[in-house]
C-alpha cells in the first residue's frame, strides 16, 4: 500500500512537471505550453483565463466546458508573434470559437503593427498583388491601386465584410538574405458562422525598415513552423 502511494506521488509529480515544462527561455522571455513570462511579468496565461471564466460563468444546471490556449508563431528581436484561441460551451449557450493573432513589443508589452516594422510602400505593393485582395477588391469594384495607406487599405478590406485584419495580426516566416526581404503572413480572422472563425493568411514579401534589418539578419529566435500552430507555412 505504501508502495503504491509513493508510485501515485511521483505521478503527480511528473504531471505537475510536463505541464510547466518550458518549450522556449532566452533573453528574460520564458514560454511554457499555456503561459509566457516576459521579465517575470505575465503575458497570458490560459489556465488562469479559465479559472477566473470558470467562476464567473458555472451555474448549478450547466458547467463550462471550455478552453484558452496559446502557440508561439516567431521572435524577432523583442518582436513576438502568438496565435491565441478560445472555444467550447458557456455554461448553457451554444458552442463557439475564435482565433487571434498579435504581434508585441516585449520591452512594453504593447501591439506592435506591420508598417512599424516594415517600409509601408513595400506593404502596400505587397498587398496589391496578392491574389485575393485583388478577386475580392475587384470584385467589389474599389480602385485599390491608388490606396496609398496601409491602414486605410485594412479599413478597406474589413468592410467588405469578408474577414477582419488587425495591423499587429502578423507573423514571421523567413528572411531572404539575397533581396533583404522578409516573408510574413498576414492574419485576418474569418468568420464561418455558428460562432466559429478560423484564420485567412496572406502571404507577403515586405522589406523592414533600416532600423529593423539588424533583427532579421542577427536575432531571429524562432518563426513560422517552429512550434506547432494553426497557421501554415
């Protein structure tokens, strides 16, 4: 019986262990499977975020069956890229789901957007050739070519009532040492209905700004692909 117990013990133990597992630590920045740390600060914490819906949302009749979870995307420097989901049933509604993507800056944990980092002409010439922006532009019949704003081009977009885009939803995939370019895939939300989204990529070739090109060619921790996620590479 003794035996036993001790053999429970270090089965907990081991359970307690994997879950804190780190699967990323360098420069003060700490990632677990459902939690991240920056400096010791929190960035997100998924069983937290249950915990606390948990008890704001179970009542005697129903219970919540539910979930957050988080994947790392690419670390640039400071830059950090996350895809972040939520799914299941409140209490007694209906199922549903959602997908974000976001885009940092660790030193103050603020939304880090596309043209910050990259030169908004080459954004935007990206943008205009992308073989969806154009079906659905066109479509819809905007003069898109003579849209001279990235953040106008994404007001454009998302009101046509397709997908939602944010200028932080962003990731990294790869950088070209040849052309200086980087390959990044912008990320909107779609939606599909019954309270469900899943995400739409575009795929662009952008050149960062002077300031940025160090990061790219010296302090890429990790990109697309690295880490499992929903996204595609």
């Amino acid at each position: 019986m003794r035996i036993l117990i001790l053999i429970i013990l270090c089965l907990l133990s081991v359970k307690g262990v994997s879950q804190k597992k780190i699967i990323f630590e360098k420069q003060e920045l700490i990632i677990y499977k459902k939690s991240a740390y920056h400096k010791g600060k929190e960035i997100y914490n998924a069983e937290r975020e249950l915990k606390i819906l948990t008890e704001k949302e179970k009542t005697d009749e129903c219970d919540v069956d539910y979930e957050f979870y988080y994947n790392p995307l690419s670390l640039v420097g400071n830059y950090y890229s996350y895809e972040s989901g939520e799914g299941g049933v409140l209490a007694c509604g209906v199922p549903g789901s959602s997908l974000n993507i976001q885009t940092i800056n660790l030193d103050n944990n603020k939304k880090t957007s596309l043209s910050d980092m990259f030169l908004e002409e080459s954004i935007l010439k990206a943008l205009k050739k992308d073989s969806w922006i154009k079906k659905n532009m066109e479509n819809s019949k905007i003069d898109f070519q003579s849209i001279n704003s990235f953040e106008v081009f994404l007001d454009i977009i998302n009101s046509l009532g397709y997908v939602k885009f944010n200028s932080n939803s962003f990731a990294i995939l790869e950088y070209d040492e040849k052309y200086g370019n980087v390959s990044v895939r912008l990320v909107g939300k779609k939606n599909m209905g019954f309270n469900h989204t899943e995400h739409l990529q575009l795929g662009l070739s952008i050149e960062p700004k002077e300031s940025y090109k160090h990061l790219f060619q010296n302090n890429i921790h990790f990109k697309i692909g690295d880490y499992k996620s929903g996204l595609k590479k």
